[in-house]
C-alpha cells in the first residue's frame, strides 16, 4: 500500500513527546490489579527490596516495584507471599512477563482457548450462541457485472444492543434466483454472477432471527461485436455510475468515440486494437486504461472512486478513556483516532486519514506553548479531561439507523453517508519513559514515537466496528478551494463508555528488506503499521514501530535498543477485537527518505500478510516482511505540456520501473483533490504513455484551475499484486477484465508498491513583499523556489529568470541565477541594476530548464514595485 497510513502526520503526536521530556522527573508508580501493595521504605538498589528477583528499585521514586524476568517469576507458586491475584485467577490466562512488569496475557485467536472457547475482545470464552443475533448486513450488498463474475460476500452480525458478534457456526447462505451460483460457510460466501437479470435480491444470508440479502445486476453475456462494452461502478459501494463519459482514444491521446453509460453503468463504445479507454464523471476520480487490448478484452469493468473533498463529515466527540493497569497523575496521556481506510490511501487525501490540521496547546512543559495536530489526535495528563477530537470518514454504504438520513439507498448513491470501523489507540506515558532529546534539529519525531511504543505496556486499542455517519458537502469546494476547518461532524464519537479496551499485547520483531535508494542515498527511515483488514471497511490500525537508517546510512535499519541487531525493527500490537476477529492481519512495512530540494517525496511499502500477533519481545522468530522492496520509479517524467518538450511528446509520461512490477499508476490531483488515475503496463509505461485529451466541457484535471493553468501534483506509483502478470497487457486489463478480480480489490491483491510523488515547481516573491514597495537602486531581490532543484543538468533542473519591464534602464534586463542563498534552501538572491529605476516598474520570476527555456506550462510570479 501506499505509504500510508500518513505518517507526516503521525509525527505530531511524538514531536509533543519530545517537547514535554524537559519536564523533570515526579512521582511515578506502576500496580498491577490484585496485587499487594508495594513494600514500604525506600530503597537505592534491587537489593534493598524483599527478593531481587520478584521486585526491582525504582530509581526514580526510590520504592520497590513488582517486576519479573520470565514468565514464570509471575506465577502465585513462584512469587509465594508477593502473588499477583490477577495473574492466578480462575479462568484467565495468567501474565506475561512484559518489559519486566507482569501484565494480563491476552488471547489472540481462538485457538489459544481450547477446543471450546472462542477468543473475543482479547478474552477466552464460551462461544455465543446465533441466537443472539438480531440484525445483520451483508458486504457487498450490491454488485453489477457480468455472467463469469465471482464475489466474495460477508455478513456482519449484531445482536439487540448493536454490538457485533462473531459466530463459530449457525449462519446459512442461499441462492435466492439462478443469477447467481455458490455457497456460503460461516461469515463468508462465495457466488458467481451466472443467468442475466435486472437488480434484484439474489443472496440471502439467515442467522438467528436476522436476515440480510445482496442484491444483484447481470449483465447480458454477449458484446456486440466492433467494440468494448464498458460497466461504470462506485468502488466503495458497487453501485452503478449513470450518465459516466466513456471515451476511446488513440494511441496518440486523440479522441476517437465518446458515449454515456446508462442506469445500469453501462455502455458499449466502438473500438478495435490498442485504444486508451477514460471513464470521466465530475464527481468521481477519472480513470484510464491506457492502451488497452480492444479487441482481447471486450467487456470490461471500471471501478470509480468518489471525488475525497467534494463531500466531509464523520463522527465527533471526547476521546475514549481506558483504565489501564498502570496510573500516575503525572502520567502524559495521548490518543489517535480515525475511521478505517478502505482502499489505496493514495486515492485519499491526506485530510482524509487523520483529519485536518488544527492548533492545540500543550498541557505542560518547555518551549512552544501550542502545536499543530490532526483533529483525531489528543493529548492530556491523566486525571483531567479527555479533550475533543473529530475523525473524518469515506463515503460508503448506510442503513436507516442514521439519523438525519431518509433515503438510505440516495443517500448513499449521492455520497452523503458511509460506514467504518472507528479505532483509537491511546496511552498514559511515564515522563521518565520520554526520549531525552528536545526537538534538536535532525530529530523525527515519528521515529521517537515508533522506538517508544513498542517499548511500553501502557497502549490500548479500543474499536467500534460498525461506525455510521453522514457528509455533507465542503464549505468553498465550488470556488475550488475547500475549506475544511468550516465542516460540521453530525455524529458523535461512536466509543461506548463501556467499551473494552484492548492493551497492545503484542511485542515482536520484524526483519525488513534491504532499504531501496533514491537520487543516489538509501532511504533513511523504516515504519511497521500492524493492521487488521476488514471487508466493506477498510484497514485498521493495531499497533506500530518504526526504526531509522542513519548509523551507518547503508541498506539496513539500525540496530533497536532492545533487539541489538540491524535490519529488524520493534513492533507493538493488539489482537484484532469488537467484531474484528477472525479478519486477516497484515503488516504494512514502508521505507520513507526526507523530501528532496525538488519536492519530491519518495516512499516503497511492502504488504506482509500475518498469520497473527506473538509475544516475542526478544524478537527471537523475527517475523519475514519479504524479499525486497521495489525500487523508486525515480526516472518518471511527464511532459504536461501538448507539444514535444525534453524528449518527451505532448502529455507523454515515461518512467522505467521495477522488473518485479505488476503494473503502474498514474495519479493527477487537483488543489481541489480531483483526481485522473492512469493504469498501465510496465512495458508500456517504459515506451511512453500518452495522456488522453479530455473531450470537450470535461475538466482537465492534469491542470489545477485554481493554479490558473499551473500543472496539477502527481504521482507515480509501481505495484506488485498477486494474479496479475508482467506479461505486455495482462497487468490492467485483467484487473479490470469483467470476469477478473476487480479494481476495488487491488488493495487486497497488493503485496508491494513504490512510490514517487513529484514535486510541482513553484516560485513566489519574498522581497519584495507586496505591490507597490519602494526598492532603492541597485538593491537585492529575493524569489522563492519549491518543487524544483536549482543547478545545471543532471543533477540540477535549471535557474530562476527574472525580467524587468518598464521604467528607465530596466526594461528588457535579464536576471539569472542557479544558486541558492544556502544549501537545501529555496531562494535565490538577484542585484537589481544600478541604472534601473522608475515608477510602477515591473518584476516577472520565471522557472527555466537548463538549456533556459522556461517551463511549460509557464512558472511564474510577478511584482510591480517602484524605484526612485
């Protein structure tokens, strides 16, 4: 996946770690449940306490504290007259002996509970009864398609309160009508599209006194021949996109054929050979198959995702507290939250994961007395109130419990409603736990966060899995400038008071591959996000690590604090939970570098599949996160403009990529988040892809309008997914073929991807400041430079040109420099002419290439300033 969960903004959180360590030590103590008072007295070492080998000293409050070295010193016939009645008692688990303190083990799948219990919410239990069931949902609960097309279904139960509940048996599945064929066992089903018919109810799912049923459209199996027939649907929601402009095109970008889909998604347009075929629709991201197999693959099924800011909304309120087995009234609680990302969080924007930046003040220490945060993040000490958090959801799937929602199946086919999992981890941080360091220049303050979480038993996970909530459109998306600090969370924060929380149990280790390289140095972090993947949801976060690659910068993580070997990184989760169980696990490992001096960003991911959580805080059986990472696609170049430009023809994209890639994507965004996807071979992408050009009134969304014809960001990203071949035509077209395994399933299928995002050249004046500024003769000017390096070829992509028009002596003087004012910083200082000067005179800042041409499309700013 793509690097994703978005970690720039996960760093917030560890950089306010770092800035309350100056603090000081206070009174700190750990207790576990049930179990005796600490003894009394003081004490400088282990030795002052009863036994050194059941207590140690705590030299921060000089008292002695229960504590172990194995699992065993956690034992009542070990401890004798010092037992822990929360580790002895009847029916539990007993402890584990983690980072010293004897902590309630925590039960990860059913079978660590015998062959008659169930494990549910990190317990062992009897398993419930389908009796409890009184209401279910299946997903998906619409699908449109041709005959050929196998769907996995699954159903979700809940009983009379709402909350889920995972069955071991008692749930049957039914064909209702011979549009489809298959069968279910327990929670999933499996059925294929077979006899065609109009939507109706065609899979039943019956458990308890619940009843649930997906509906279904089949296509007619024949295509006419001389062309493709095209099926348009909502990714998240399977259903069917009308009025979507499907658009054949040539091999140079030209259009060919144009036709709108009907009620059903679908179409047919005329075409043969090696076409590029382009859904667009204005509330949906575009997509393209670029030179698709016309007359391979004739019938073809295209999955949209919706426009991320057109609509915002989600759930509010104070974050959820946890008791947790140790407190401290000096103890520095924080919490993230979020709803579940389906998908690629690429087709997401940033405020989409965690929320929108806002300032929040810091509860204690030294330095800044505020910080930016995303809006699910919080921070409080212990014994005060939680503060208020909001965490934005993608629009999805919702049923009549919603208020405020009337028309369900409208609401949810214009955007206006989703369901996710809602999560939240948080934790009480001992200050004396805290990295030393103060935000020292050079520090990441993800890293700090990623080495101290693992290292640390007070980590909860808390989930709500079926979290409903409304969007509504963004204040200013129509001016194309969406304001999202102006939305509005109907719904409130879905965490019951009484919801369980779950401490991340977990510690293990990872070994990550050899770190891949960009612009000549290996990437300098590594991140572990330990996730659950659910169906209809999306991924949810259970846990996290992190290390750098600084000591030395060669191709192996350094060696962690605990573990003493390079290469292996320290991860801390929780088991999957509240309905949660029985999902695949996954480890989402990422390799992440500092934005480069031309703004671009590079990152490469591996998806591990994980079979489930262990306890192995030594990292003794180092979990394999795979062969290798695939390399940057750091030689992708676009030429945004129509005509020939540095050997590339118009709206051409190149880029040689990994030879273990299954295929490329192309992804345009607008200011706006509006998105254009391209889907192409390695093959292809490695010859030249063109970009098709939009028909006539469509947007074209490789430009930002707001940007005044600037060229919109861009990334590209090369994927590996299972059962799609390198082999020339197979990678997208057999993604999107209408029997294969579908566009809304890449993120399932995905077991690697790089990533690059370019970066867009900018420039803007720092002085002067404004029109109209006196400058006296012959004084300096300074310009701004971003997403471009300044220096000549190859390692430099030009200068700054600045050209005076007007006044006396200035008009047609020509500034140039290439070189910044420091290193790593983007400006550039110009000495205007001695003999300039004259009212109303005219400064124009333009981007050049390193033959002095300037950029296309045009990079430029302008100051009119006056000089006496």
């Amino acid at each position: 996946m793509s690097p994703t969960p978005r970690f720039s903004r996960l760093a917030c959180l560890a950089c306010v770690l770092l800035c309350v360590s100056g603090c000081g030590a206070m009174d700190e103590g750990y207790s576990v449940p049930g179990g005796p008072p600490p003894p009394s007295g003081f004490c400088a070492v282990d030795q002052d306490c009863p036994d050194p080998d059941l207590f140690i000293c705590d030299t921060t409050t000089s008292r002695c504290e229960a504590a172990c070295r194995t699992r065993e010193d956690c034992r009542g016939e070990r401890r004798g007259l010092h037992a822990l009645a929360v580790c002895d008692k009847s029916g539990g688990m007993g402890c584990q002996c983690d980072m010293n303190r004897c902590v309630p083990a925590v039960c990860a799948t059913d079978s660590d509970c015998g062959e008659d219990g169930v494990c549910r919410d990190g317990a062992c239990g009897p398993p419930p009864s389908a009796s409890l069931a009184e209401a279910c949902e299946v997903t998906p609960d619409v699908v449109v398609g041709s005959p050929g097309l196998s769907v996995d279904f699954r159903v979700w139960v809940r009983d009379a309160s709402g909350r889920p509940v995972v069955l071991r048996d008692g749930i049957a599945w039914e064909a209702l009508t011979s549009s489809v064929v298959g069968s279910g066992s327990g929670a999933a089903g499996t059925f294929v599209l077979a006899e065609p018919a109009s939507e109706h109810a065609a899979v039943a799912v019956r458990v308890g006194r619940a009843s649930c049923q997906a509906r279904v459209t089949v296509l007619p199996p024949e295509v006419p021949p001389g062309g493709v027939r095209v099926v348009v649907v909502d990714a998240l929601t399977g259903r069917p996109v009308p009025l979507a402009l499907v658009a054949v095109s040539d091999d140079d970008g030209e259009l060919t054929g144009a036709l709108v889909t009907n009620a059903e998604g679908a179409t047919w347009v005329p075409a043969s050979g090696e076409v590029g075929l382009t859904a667009y629709h204005p509330d949906y991201g575009y997509l393209t198959l670029a030179r698709h197999d016309a007359s391979r693959f004739r019938d073809v099924r295209l999955a949209l995702r919706r426009n991320p800011l057109d609509r915002f909304g989600g759930v509010q309120g104070t974050f959820p507290a946890v008791d947790q087995t140790f407190t401290t009234s000096t103890s520095l609680r924080m919490g993230l939250t979020g709803l579940s990302v389906p998908g690629l969080p690429s087709e997401l924007s940033s405020e989409s994961l965690l929320g929108p930046e806002r300032e929040v003040a810091l509860p204690i220490g030294q330095g800044p007395s505020s910080v930016s945060l995303p809006s699910g993040s919080a921070l409080w000490l212990t014994g005060s109130a939680a503060p208020e958090v909001a965490a934005p959801g993608i629009a999805g799937v919702c049923d009549s419990s919603l208020p405020g929602v009337g028309d369900v199946e409208q609401a949810i086919r214009s955007g206006a409603c989703g369901t996710r999992t809602a999560w939240a981890l948080t934790g009480a941080v001992p200050l004396k736990e805290l990295p030393l360091i103060v935000l020292q220049p050079g520090v990441d303050p993800l890293l700090q966060l990623g080495r101290l979480l693992p290292g640390s038993t007070g980590f909860y996970s808390t989930l709500t899995r079926d979290a409903r909530f409304t969007l509504a459109p963004t204040p200013g998306i129509g001016t194309g400038e969406p304001d999202l600090s102006a939305v509005e969370y109907a719904q409130p924060l879905p965490f019951a008071p009484d919801a369980p929380g779950v401490r991340l149990s977990f510690p293990f280790a990872v070994r990550v591959p050899p770190l891949p390289q960009y612009q000549g140095a290996y990437l300098a972090r590594a991140y572990v996000l330990a996730t659950v993947s659910v169906p209809g949801r999306g991924m949810v976060p259970l846990g996290l690590g992190a290390a750098a690659n600084v000591s030395p910068a060669d191709p192996n993580t350094d060696a962690d604090a605990r573990l003493g070997r390079p290469g292996q990184v320290a991860v801390r989760m929780a088991p999957a939970h509240q309905g949660l169980e029985g999902q695949p696990y996954r480890l989402v490992v990422t390799a992440a570098g500092s934005q480069a001096s031309d703004g671009s960003v590079a990152t490469s991911t591996l998806v591990v599949g994980l079979p489930g959580p262990r306890f192995d805080p030594e990292g003794h059986q180092p979990v394999d996160a795979g062969v290798g990472f695939l390399a940057i696609p750091e030689s992708a170049r676009y030429n945004f403009d129509g005509d020939p430009y540095q050997g590339l023809e118009g709206r051409e994209l190149k880029a040689t990529v990994d030879p273990r890639a299954s295929l490329v994507r192309a992804e345009f965004s607008t200011r706006a988040g509006r998105r254009w996807t391209v889907l192409m071979t390695p093959d292809d992408t490695e010859d030249g892809v063109r970009v098709p050009r939009p028909p006539l009134g469509v947007e074209d969304r490789t430009y930002d309008s707001v940007l005044l014809g600037g060229r919109s960001r861009l990334h590209v990203e090369v994927l590996r997914a299972s059962g799609l071949a390198r082999r020339e035509g197979d990678g997208p077209a057999v993604l999107a073929a209408a029997d294969g395994p579908g566009m809304e399933r890449l993120a399932d299928l995905l077991d690697a991807i790089s990533v690059l995002r370019l970066g867009r050249p900018e420039v803007v004046w720092r002085h002067p400041e404004a029109d109209g500024q006196r400058l006296a003769r012959g004084s300096a000017v300074r310009v701004g430079i971003s997403g471009f390096r300044l220096g000549s070829a190859p390692t430099g992509q030009g200068a700054v040109r600045v050209t005076l028009r007007g006044g006396s002596g200035c008009e047609g003087q020509v500034l140039t420099s290439a070189e910044p004012i420091a290193p790593g910083r983007g400006e550039v200082e110009l000495e205007l002419p001695a003999e300039c000067s004259g009212l109303d005179v005219t400064l124009v800042a333009t981007l050049v290439d390193s033959d002095g041409d300037a950029l296309r499309p045009l990079v430029t700013a302008t100051r009119r300033v006056d000089i006496p």
